[in-house]
C-alpha cells in the first residue's frame, strides 16, 4: 500500500511532506529535530525519539540514523536497517530522504553520490532544508561551495520567506568570497529569524576580519572593548565548528584577551571533530584547516614586519 494514498495512515512534518506514520509523537520528534539541526540546537538527539513511537517509520529511522552515523555506527546501521525494511510502505519523500542519507552510514559510504542524490531529493522536494543543509555540510568538507551555492539558488524560490535559507545562502557566498552579497543575504536572514547562526557566522567572521585588520595594524588600543565583547560570543560553543575558518579566527581573538582556558577547550573540540570523521573527510577538513592557519599566519606575519619596519624607520 503506497503511503500518500493512505491518508488515515500519513502526518505531514513542519514542511507538509507527508510521512508513513499514525504517531503525532513520532512527527512532533522529527519537527523538533528540524529545528534543533537548523539552529545547532543543544537537543539534536530528540530525534532519537522518533522511532521509539513509531519504529515502522522509514524517516524517523533513517534521520536517527543519520544523527548517529558518527556517534555509535553499529547503532545507525541498525536504525537504517529498520528503514530498508519499511521502505515498501513508505511515501516518496520517505524513499528520497533513505536513498540519500544510505549514502552516509555504513560501509558504502560514498559523498559523491550521497550530494547527487540530495540534488535529485531538493529538486523534487525544495521544502526539504534539512536535506539542503546536510547537502550544504557534504559540500563544505568536499571543498565545493560552488556547488553548495547552486544547491541553495536551487531551492530559493520555493523558500523565500522561510527562516534559515538566506543563512545558508550567504555560508557558500562567503566560502566564495562575494562578501557584500553574504552580508546582504546575511542581513536579510537575521531580519527574518533573530536565531540564524549561518547569518550570524557571516556577521562573526567579516567582524573578526576587520578587527584582525586593525590588530595588524597596530591599533589595538582601538578595538579592545570591541574585541571583548565579541570574544565573549565566542564562548558559546553553539556557534563553534560551523566553519574552520570561524573557529581559527575565534581562537585568535579567545587568546588575544587571555581567554587561554577557552581558547584551549575550543582547539581540544576542534581535534575530536577531526578524529571522529571518515580518513577521507580527515584528510579534506585538514587541507581547510591548513588554509585557515595560513590566513590567520599571514594577518600575523603582517603586523610583525610592520611592527619591525615603524621601529627600524625611527633610526632613519
């Protein structure tokens, strides 16, 4: 039996997908979930829930799966296991979201394939964000953000006005250097929800840019109160690891005022995160962290040679 045509036996979740499932619990988790993954929520385990009240749903099983893929893999692949079993019984938005996220949990894991089919899944269902910001995250550790940008161009005028979307279309513009057009998307996303951290990274990293640019400077007596105040969102560790380059920056200004302690729970989290990943993504994310060291190395070896030149110019 196909599940959209069995209405008494299908929810609709946040985005009026229609889910396989009779548990209003089973989808309250899964909204919940959505919200959680799109704020870099402290809860993303509420998903977890999800298939405990309805264990034949293919979506509750397969995003817990997902949730899991990095934490406990034996636990996952039982999850999706699960999934496969219901999937006759699914609805199509269920067997896309399953086709996709299979690509990342277990031994066949492959992101190449695993962005194709998010491609195939947003072009059918372009109300999906979660699916276009798990996409957005594959992108980011493949190096792709031309990519990542046509995936949200893509799905951008089905989503307008919807919270989220302009935060991660100003991620991949950022990543690709179009500042004015990420502050602009950035902006225009915070005037919609207050709660973007995507738009916040924008505002946060073009923020430590220009303090780091009058650091150099030698002007820091300038920025100090500023510095300060910024450092101090930077100690939420809600925002961090949403870029490399974000949490490269936040260690310089955690240390520049002597939050040494901060500065090194930030770097101790940033290792986990590299050793709890695939050889492959280990490999892609250190090639990103090596550019992030260089960026920042650079800003440094700036305002060391100019200190040196103002000093030497004194003798002249």
């Amino acid at each position: 039996m196909d599940g959209e045509n069995a209405a008494t036996a299908t929810r609709s979740d946040r985005w009026g997908q229609p889910v396989r499932t009779t548990s209003d619990a089973c989808i309250a988790a899964v909204d919940s979930y959505y919200e959680q993954f799109l704020s870099y929520g402290r809860n993303r385990a509420v998903i977890l829930q999800a298939p405990l009240h309805d264990p034949s749903c293919v979506l509750a099983n397969a995003l817990a799966a997902d949730f899991l893929a990095s934490k406990n893999h034996s636990k996952a692949s039982t999850l999706l296991a699960a999934a496969a079993s219901s999937l006759e019984n699914s609805t199509s938005y269920e067997k896309a979201v399953f086709r996709a996220i299979s690509c990342l949990v277990g031994d066949e894991k492959d992101d190449d394939t695993a962005v194709e089919r998010h491609m195939e899944l947003l072009r059918e269902f372009p109300k999906d964000l979660v699916s276009l910001k798990r996409a957005q995250l594959l992108c980011f550790y493949m190096g792709r953000a031309d990519l990542s940008l046509n995936l949200v161009e893509q799905v951008l005028p089905q989503n307008e006005n919807e919270s989220y979307i302009y935060g991660m279309l100003a991620f991949p513009l950022l990543e690709l250097g179009k500042m004015s057009e990420a502050e602009k998307a950035a902006r225009k996303g915070f005037d919609i929800n207050k709660h973007d951290l995507w738009s916040q990274h924008n505002v946060y990293l073009n923020a430590l840019g220009l303090l780091m640019r009058v650091y150099v400077r030698d002007h820091m007596g300038y920025i100090e109160d500023r510095l300060l105040m910024l450092a101090d969102r930077l100690e939420d560790k809600s925002i961090w690891h949403m870029e490399w380059l974000l949490d490269l920056s936040a260690l310089w200004a955690l240390a520049s005022i002597n939050k040494i302690h901060k500065a090194e729970d930030l770097l101790k989290s940033m290792k986990s995160r590299i050793y709890s990943v695939s050889r492959k993504k280990q490999h892609t994310m250190q090639r990103g962290i090596l550019v992030g060291i260089i960026y920042n190395s650079v800003f440094l070896l700036i305002y060391h040679v100019s200190k040196i030149f103002r000093f030497t110019s004194a003798f002249v």
